[in-house]
C-alpha cells in the first residue's frame, strides 16, 4: 500500500473515534437530562457493540422518561451533532481515499 493510502487510512479511523466520541457525548447529556443514574455508563453502553445495539436499546428505554433539556443543553446538544457530521465526512473522505488508493 502506497504512503497516502496509509494517510487515507488514518483519517478514516480518526473521523471513526471522533464520531464514537460525539455520540457519547450526547448520549450522556441526553440521559442526564432524563434524569438516568450513572448518564457516563448509559454513553458507554450507547457505543459499545459492532453493531450499534447499545445506541438502539438505549433510544428504546428512554421513551419512557421525559427530557429535562435546558437550552443551554439544548444547544450543546446541536454542536454535538455538528460534530458528528464533521466526524462521518472524514470517515467518508478517508474510505473513499483508501478505495481510489487501492485502485490507483
């Protein structure tokens, strides 16, 4: 593999932690604002799996307890979100890099 599909590579797992990150993030402040015990563990449980089935219990069990969100929180929560968007366009850049660099 040549130099820059190892670059490609590596902005494909940083834009991949990034977003894990993100999600957390929002995540814990989503289940503290619900009023959850332990939100930290809620945003690890959120991530944790290969295919997501932590963050698809977690949106299923909260439907239950209404939101508390402030809007100060309210407003974090969108820069999250922004966040993750910046997260998923250099995973997409760095698999469509390492794709042309395989093919190049």
């Amino acid at each position: 593999m040549k130099t820059y599909g190892w670059a490609f590579m590596i902005v494909l797992f940083i834009g991949g932690v990034y977003s894990i990150y993100q999600i957390y993030q929002m995540t814990k402040l989503d289940a503290k604002s619900r009023g959850f015990k332990h939100p930290g563990l809620w945003g690890l449980f959120s991530v944790s799996g290969s295919n997501s089935s932590g963050l698809l219990l977690y949106l299923i069990g909260r439907r239950n307890y209404p939101s508390q969100m402030s809007s100060e929180d309210k407003a974090v929560m969108d820069s999250y979100k922004n966040k993750v968007a910046v997260g998923i366009l250099f995973e997409v850049i760095g698999a469509i890099g390492l794709f042309a660099s395989f093919i190049l």
